[in-house]
C-alpha cells in the first residue's frame, strides 16, 4: 500500500482515523487483522508527520495500544493471561460505541438537528497520568514506527542468533514466567536512574532471546504511554536514545 495515495483527512481522533483504515481494507470490526492495521495506522501518522499536520497525544496513545496489542500476539500465552482481559477485545468494543456516537451524530446532523453541538464520547484507550507534557516532548525526530522498525530489525537479528525451532511450548511457558513487563519497567527505570540518557539499542540488545526483546519493548512502551521517559534521535538513521523525564521538567 502506498500511503501517500491516502487523502489526508481532518480526523475527529484515533478512533475516526481506525475506522477509516478498516474500512478501507473492507474488515470486519469483530476481526481486525491487527498486523496490517497497525503498519498501516503508523505509516499515516509518519505522513501527517511529514505534512506538519498536528498528531495530538490520543494518537500517540493509540499507536502505543496497537503496538502493544500486536507485540503480544507474538508472545506464548500463559494460563493466568488467559483469563486476563483481551486489549483486543477491549478495543473492538470502544470502537463500536464510537461508530454508535458518529453515526447518531451523522443521522443528528441529516435531519437538521445538528445544530453545531457535537455528540460524541471523547476518544479514550487508556488513561493517562496528568502532564504537562506533550507529544513534541515525548518524541524529537522520531516516530512510533522509526522505534518499532528498529525493534523488528533487533527481533530478525534475533533470529539469526538462536535455532528457536528446538524450543519446546513448556520452555516458552516458563521463559515467560521468567520476563514480566513490570520487572521490566523497573529494570529499564533503574537503567535511567544511573544514567539518564540510554541508547535504546543498548537496551534492546542486552536481551537474551526473542520472548525477552518484546517483553522489554513492551515496558518501554508503557514508560512511554506513562510519559515516564522519552525518546530522541538528533538526525534521521542515528542512534535513537531513550531519556528519563524529570518530574520537574
């Protein structure tokens, strides 16, 4: 697909910009291809990026949910995760109650009852701690897809290095037991603590197989949905760092 093809429209929000790639791609809401969705919705916001067109925070929370979303995929489930909830899930039902509020809204604005007062629910994925950051401070030259293509290059080299065909389901099972995201975050935030610049790569590569990388993008994702940390990168193909965010910045 080619992205610039896309007309750039003025999107109500994350949700808006969903529904418009699956209908696009003519999928069902209740079975999304999550991999296709996700490249798709990030490749969009490197556009918008390109054109200087605003990319608010509930974009970036979305692109962070996706990613998380697809990242598990990748990971052996556990029993206890099992019963956990499904984010997928989750966001198939948020996605429904918003196209419920746009078309009651549409049919409102048809039948000349819309009177210039929106009715819709505001777009809403997780919730964020209160902050006065904002997305420039969170990211500088750099995207959410320039860090997941980094983290894909890291997961191929990964393969390279190990013959994961021998792993048998109970050795996943119990390295999953071994990687958890929250020891994760506070071994990333220790990281940070000594030193508060980090090169992400550094971090990335210190992982000794494929389930403990994603175990560990996915804390630094939440670091970064919880505007805990950010990440920065000078010039286009350098070295991208990843920085603590001081409280009283």
């Amino acid at each position: 697909m080619d992205i610039m093809k896309i007309k750039i429209e003025n999107f109500e929000g994350p949700f808006d910009l969903l529904l418009h790639l699956i209908r696009k791609n003519k999928m069902d809401i209740y079975n999304i291809r999550i991999f296709e969705i996700t490249n798709q919705y990030l490749e969009h916001l490197k556009t918008m990026k390109e054109l200087d067109l605003e990319i608010t925070s509930e974009f970036i929370v979305m692109a962070s949910t996706l990613l998380e979303i697809k990242s598990k995929t990748l990971l052996p489930k556990t029993k206890n995760e099992e019963e956990d909830e499904n984010p997928e899930l989750s966001l198939v039902e948020k996605l429904i109650r918003y196209r419920k509020f746009k078309g009651a809204a549409e049919f409102l604005k048809e039948k000349s009852l819309y009177n210039g007062v929106v009715f819709s629910k505001k777009p809403e994925i997780i919730e964020e701690p209160k902050t006065d950051k904002n997305n420039e401070d969170i990211f500088k030259n750099i995207t959410m897809l320039d860090l997941y293509n980094i983290y894909n290059n890291l997961i191929e080299q990964m393969k390279n290095k190990m013959n994961e065909s021998n792993v048998s389901n109970m050795s996943k099972t119990i390295e999953m037991d071994r990687y958890r995201v929250e020891d994760k975050i506070v071994y990333i935030k220790e990281l940070l603590d000594n030193k508060k610049v980090y090169k992400f790569n550094d971090i990335i590569s210190e992982c000794e197989s494929k389930i403990e990388t994603i175990v560990t993008f996915l804390a630094l994702l939440e670091l970064i949905k919880d505007k805990q940390v950010k990440v920065l990168q000078e010039n286009s193909f350098e070295e991208i760092y990843v920085e603590r965010i001081e409280v009283d910045e």
